[in-house]
C-alpha cells in the first residue's frame, strides 16, 4: 500500500494525470459556467456535459484546414498549454509559465490572422484586448512574486508567512 502511495505521489505520475485531467475538469467548468449563466438568465440552460457533445460533434466533421501555417499554430498553441500545464504541475518558475502561456496565446492569434476570414481576424483582435487587459494583472504577479523573493510555484503557493 505504501508503495502505491509513492508511485502516487511521483512528480512525473502527477504530471501525466494533470495533462489527462485539465481538459476533462475545464470541460466540466464550462458546462457548470453555461448552466449557471442560463440560470442566471431565467432559461434552463444546456446539458451540463453539452462541451463534451460539442467535442465528440467537432470530431465527426470533416477536418479543413486552409493552408500549413494553421496547423502548425494551432499543434504549437497545443504543446504551448500542455508545456503550461506540466511545468504547473513541476512547480516551474512562474514566470516562465507565463511568458510559455504569452506563447500559446501569440500561436492562437497568429493562426486566427493567416487566414482571409474576416470572422478569424475579429477574433484575433478580440483576443489581442484580452492579452492588452490581462498584461497589467502580469506585472502585478511579477511584483507579487519578488515581494516573496521567488518566482518558484511552489514556493510561492505553499509558502506560509
């Protein structure tokens, strides 16, 4: 039993299952955040695994993509939020999960701008205000973080005073 316990708690075991898990647990936020706005509304509301319908719908389609510059954007915005969450999960410098987190965001951006859709570039310019809105909160985790003299997640998180 305890050693079921310490291959538990191996950092690499607790990696693996935070990749495999965000996805699921985001999937359930946002089905708890569209049933609670609907509420909120006065209406019912979608199912609350509707993202996961969603999911499994998008996955029926057709796949179409325009042009290779798109994939690569949309593979590199993927690895990016994969990378954030490993190195969240490692207890990484914070801000260089940030700065890895500014990186998906730029892919995400950059693949919505090649291409000719002016639907897509009205998304990347709302996604651009996004980034403008959340860079001040940015600087002030910065100087957070040298108040408590470290960037370490871990240091930070779990640090008492």
């Amino acid at each position: 039993m305890e050693n079921l316990i310490e291959i538990l708690r191996h950092p690499y075991v607790v990696t693996i299952a935070a990749v495999l898990f965000a996805p699921v647990l985001g999937a359930f936020i946002m089905g708890i955040d569209r049933k609670l706005t609907a509420r909120m509304q006065g209406r019912i509301g979608p199912p609350l695994l509707q993202p996961f319908y969603d999911l499994f719908k998008l996955f029926g389609k057709d796949p179409i993509a325009l042009h290779r510059p798109q994939i690569m954007y949309a593979i590199l915005h993927l690895v990016f939020m994969i990378l954030v969450v490993v190195m969240l999960t490692q207890g990484e410098d914070l801000l260089m999960i940030l700065l890895v987190h500014a990186f998906s965001s730029i892919c995400l951006i950059l693949g919505a701008m090649s291409v000719r859709s002016p639907y897509s570039w009205i998304g990347s310019q709302r996604k651009i205000l996004q980034i403008l809105a959340y860079e001040p909160v940015w600087a002030s985790r910065c100087c957070w973080c040298c108040c408590w003299r470290s960037t370490c997640a871990t240091t930070v998180f779990w640090r008492r005073r």
